[in-house]
C-alpha cells in the first residue's frame, strides 16, 4: 500500500485515490522570465518520478503543471530587454520545456498557460465578491482571509499572528492579511474588468486553472516546500470559498536545494542554471543525485557532491554496458526482473517515495552485476524496470564495432598477446564499455 506524507495533515497517510485507478495531480510550474536554475529543476524530476510510480501501480494518471505568463518580474524583464511580455514569456517557457526533457523528465499532460484562463479568473472573482468572500477598492480586489475558518491549515499559521507578506498600505484593504486577487494597474500587460483594467493575483491563477482543467477536488497537488504560504494556503482559501474543499486531498511539498548551505539567490551570485550544468554534467547523473535525497530533505549542493555522483553514475553506466555487451556476445535471451529485488524497490518507493533506498537498491545490483553471475541478464533487466520509473536513461549505443573489439580483446587475453590485450582494452575502457576492475 502506497503512503504519502500530507503537508495538509502533517502526518504519512494510505494513498487512496478520489476515482478508483485514476489520479489528478497539479504541480505549481515556472513563472517563465528567466531560465530555470538546479533548484528550480527538483519538483520536475521528483513529480516525475512520482508520476511514472503511480502508472507503474497501474493508476491513468493526468499530470498537469502551469505556466505562469502574467506577473510583475515578467513585465519588469521585458522593459529591462525592451522586447514584449508575449515574446520574453515565449522564449523562456520553450526554454524551460527544453530543460525538462534535459534532465530526462517527461512534460505533464497539458500545461496551461495564466494568459489563457483570464475570462474565466474574471468570472471566479465575480463569484467570491458575490458570495462576500472578496472586496473591491480603487487598487483592486482582495479576498477576506478571515471569511474562512481554517485558514492556515496548510502551512500552520496563526491567522491572529500573521503578517508576513503586507504590501498593500493597510487604508486600502479591510484587514492588512487579506490578499491581492486582482491588480488595478495599466503597466504591461493588462485586461478590462469590472474593477478596471488590470490582471489577476498569482494565488488565484492557479486556483482556477485547477478548477477549469479537472472541475473538482484532486488527489494530488504538488511544488517546492517555499510555496506552502502564502501560494498554497491562499489557492485552498479560494477554493473552500467557493467549492468547500481544500483543493487536492494530498499536499506533496519537495524540499529546497541550498548552495554551499546557502539559499540559491541571485543576489548572492550562487545561482548554477540547468542549462549551464548540463554543459558538462550526464543528466542521468544530476538525476542521480536528487533522487539520492528524500524528496522532503533539504539538498546542500556543492561542487564535490556533484563530481561524486558523475563517478557514481559513470561507474554504472559501464557496469550496464558491460553486461549488455556480454549478454549480446553470448547471444543469451532476454533475461527476466528478480522477483525479490522488485518487492524491495515496490516496499521502498511505498513508503512515501524513499528514493535513497532505491538508489542504495540499485547500487547494490550493480555490484552483483559486476560478478558475472549466472542470473546477469535477470539483474540487467531488473535495473533496467527500475531505472525506467526513475527516470535513468543510460546511453547505451551499441554497434558491431564495438563488439568485435571487444572479441578482439578477449581473444588476446586467452593468447597471452598482452600488449594487443592492453591496447584494446583501453580503446574499450575509453568508450565506457568495461570497467577498470574488468
């Protein structure tokens, strides 16, 4: 049985989908005016793998993600670059689709855009101001934070103590907690209401974007542990508002990633972009390393950490190509998964997503694969069904070259022509298809 840590309850629950065999899941994505850093790139690969779990259990699944193209750091970008919202937003959403299936990760099933769902944000408005959930003024319009009973639910705030995040001088909302859902504003782009021209709060895109693609509760939802409050805790008060649910049934929260143990920022110079670590980096071995932390575990990122993980994976990646090539060789059959090994891998991606345990898993194979035992091409072929859902794509290009090299190699070894033997086993090793202690 599946358990998932709830952010809404703060304790593992059973997973129990709303709909038998189906599951709705909403992740928070991008607001797109820049390209994403490692940080940014966590939630993809984790939602991920989360994602291919679930199939792999034998749920349809419908993953959505959103763009957010309508916000103030967009607009101050475009006026930096002199280039339209439409276009900035164009150019580093294509970005962040490519970064994505970069670090191996699929794209969700739909990813809808902020731009795309105004009328329908204007009409959700409407609605709470017509039930009394939300006020207008001259600035725009707020929703009332003590209209609803359990507000802070999610991220455990006191509604009496809060007062993180006031922008709004206090004159111009009824009490200084109340949020913006819509911004009276002519500086960018902009749309008629009937407020005035302006465009909506960030905490209400979303929230009708989950209301517009799945029209009811969903099982999962899903983002950076950064976003719990105030994005996460206002998108439930608008929904209990109007739907009398919290949303999604399940809160899955993914720790942050620090650098040099501290938080990735611009300001500080410490930002590493995806695009820029994948100059020189295996994706499959980055991946490695996210996958290597609990995905509530905060990451303290260093140089060290990452040159480790392309060791690891490089010592996997040719322990596969080892084998592939040996299972060709010998023109042996398909082998089958390990039975044991898969209920190992089912009990730890059971008990909420423990993925070090899988890569302690895999590790272990690998060194069993490395003995050349009889159950080789079983173990090849479970590595393989588990790497799938995680999200590992080995490069594992094989031709006839290389095996007649590497037939060429062992036929020097069993002549004693060793420095024949030394010259193709480095032409071998160089290619990543033996390992040193071959």
């Amino acid at each position: 049985m599946l358990k998932v840590y709830n952010s809404l309850t703060n304790k593992k629950e059973d997973f129990v989908s709303i709909n038998k065999n189906h599951v709705n899941m909403y992740v928070c994505g991008p607001t797109v005016y820049g390209d994403i850093h490692i940080g940014n790139s966590r939630p993809i690969i984790f939602f991920d793998v989360v994602k291919n779990y679930l199939i792999y259990k034998g749920f349809t699944v419908k993953y959505v993600s959103n763009i957010t193209d309508i916000d103030d750091k967009i607009i101050q970008k475009a006026k930096e670059l002199n280039v339209s919202e439409e276009k900035l937003t164009k150019e580093y959403t294509k970005n962040y689709i490519d970064m994505s299936l970069r670090v191996n990760s699929e794209l969700p099933n739909l990813m809808p855009k902020a731009t795309e769902y105004v009328l329908e944000m204007i009409e959700y408005i409407k609605k709470l101001i017509a039930k009394g959930y939300a006020y207008a003024n001259d600035s725009g319009v707020y929703f009332r934070v003590q209209s609803v009973d359990d507000y802070g639910i999610l991220s455990n705030q006191n509604i009496d103590e809060l007062s993180e995040g006031v922008r709004i001088a206090l004159e111009e909302k009824e009490d200084p907690r109340d949020f913006s859902i819509w911004k009276n504003t002519t500086d960018g782009i902009s749309y008629n209401s009937p407020w005035g021209q302006g465009r909506p709060g960030w905490h209400t895109e979303c929230a009708v974007m989950n209301k517009e693609v799945f029209k009811e509760e969903i099982d999962i939802h899903g983002g950076g542990s950064d976003l719990k409050f105030p994005h996460h805790e206002n998108e439930i008060a608008q929904t209990k508002a109007l739907d009398d649910h919290h949303l999604a049934k399940y809160w899955l929260h993914v720790g942050r990633l620090d650098m040099d143990k501290e938080k990735m920022s611009k300001s500080l110079g410490n930002i590493i972009l995806v695009k820029d670590l994948l100059k020189d980096v295996d994706a499959n071995a980055f991946r490695l390393l996210m996958l290597s932390h609990h995905y509530r575990q905060r990451i303290n990122f260093t140089e060290e950490m990452m040159t480790q993980f392309i060791k690891e994976y490089d010592r996997i990646e040719r322990s596969l190509k080892k084998a592939y090539l040996i299972n060709v060789l010998n023109n042996k059959i398909k082998g089958k998964v390990v039975k044991d090994l898969i209920i190992r891998f089912e009990q730890y991606m059971d008990d909420d997503f423990n993925t070090p345990n899988v890569i302690s898993l895999i590790y272990e194979i690998v060194k069993d694969l490395n003995k050349n035992s009889n159950d080789q091409n079983d173990l090849y072929e479970t590595l393989l069904l588990i790497f799938s859902i995680m999200g590992i794509k080995p490069k594992i290009d094989y031709n006839e070259e290389v095996l007649k090299t590497y037939n060429q190699w062992l036929q020097a070894r069993e002549e004693k022509d060793y420095k024949t033997a030394d010259e193709l086993r480095a032409k071998l090793l160089e290619q990543g298809w033996i390992w040193w202690t071959v």
